[in-house]
C-alpha cells in the first residue's frame, strides 16, 4: 500500500471509532439513568473525555416508551419533523442543548420536551444531510415540505416518498 492511501484511512477510521464511542456513551447511560436528560448529560461527560477540543456531535434523544407520548432531548440537532394522524405539521423544538463532547458548564442541564403522541402519528428524524439539501435553485428544503411524503399509508411507502422527495 502507499503511504498517501493508509493517511486517507485514517480520518475514516477515526470517524468509525467516535461513533461507536457514541453508542458507547448511549447504551451505557441509558442503562443507569433514570430520565432522558440525564442520559445526555452523563453521554457529554464521557465523550468530553475522549473528544479533542474541536470535535462534538449531534444528537436528538428520544424516549418513545410510553405508547402515549414521546420525550425530546437535542444536543445541538435539527428538530424532529411530527405528522399528527390528521395530517397536521410540526417541527418539535426542543429546548436547545450544546452538541454531546462539549462539556456542558456546570448547573446548565439538558432539558426535555414531552408531546403527547396518538395512534397514527409519525416522527421523521433526519441529519443535516436533509436540512441542508438545495434544489436546483439553491433554496434550502423545509422539512415541513415532506409533509405529503409521510402521509402514504405504510411506513416503507412514506420513507420511500421521503427519499423521492429529498432527491
């Protein structure tokens, strides 16, 4: 192998390994604490440990164990995009949080945010891959442009009309 190709790998690599570092962080903290924020907060602790001081990562927590309502928490990521059954929108902003690997400052906690969820609602979560595509014309796509997108009757069918509409 040449040495330019092994220093491409690398960066790779190291990608590879924060985030499985991430999930890391999750399982282990998901596994003791008892709420979501708490999650986030002790995730930012032992990433903050392991991330040099230019890198962090996005996250939106989200506890749907409870068939009656879901729990947001974001660590500096988009908001998830709520189809309520009767086709209404809604982005859910939750209260903002620093990205995970940051060291949150002392006494400022992540928060959540609690929505009550229905039979027949959808929650789309995406990445900045989808919050930062363009059409031809260089406008930015609004997430709530996929609202027609997650109407199709079954889930495969709506996340296949989701890429559609994306590409």
């Amino acid at each position: 192998a040449r040495p330019g190709a092994v220093r491409a790998e690398q960066p790779h690599l190291a990608g590879v390994e924060q985030a499985a570092r991430v999930i890391r962080a999750f399982r282990q903290s998901a596994a003791i604490e008892p709420t979501l924020p708490l999650v986030a907060n002790a995730m930012d602790r032992y990433l903050t440990d392991f991330f040099e001081p230019e890198e962090f990562v996005t996250a939106l927590l989200v506890d749907a164990s409870d068939s009656s309502r879901v729990v947001l928490v974001s660590c500096g990521h988009q908001p998830a995009l709520l189809r309520r059954s009767d086709g209404s929108l809604t982005l859910l902003e939750a209260p903002p949080g620093l990205p995970l690997g940051m060291g949150l400052p002392d006494g400022e906690p992540y928060r959540d945010l609690t929505v009550q969820w229905s039979p027949g609602d959808r929650l789309l979560l995406y990445t900045d891959g989808l919050s930062e595509a363009r059409d031809r014309d260089g406008e930015f796509l609004s997430p709530l442009a996929l609202g027609p997108s997650l109407s199709e009757a079954e889930v495969p069918e709506a996340m296949d009309a989701v890429l559609e509409a994306v590409a």
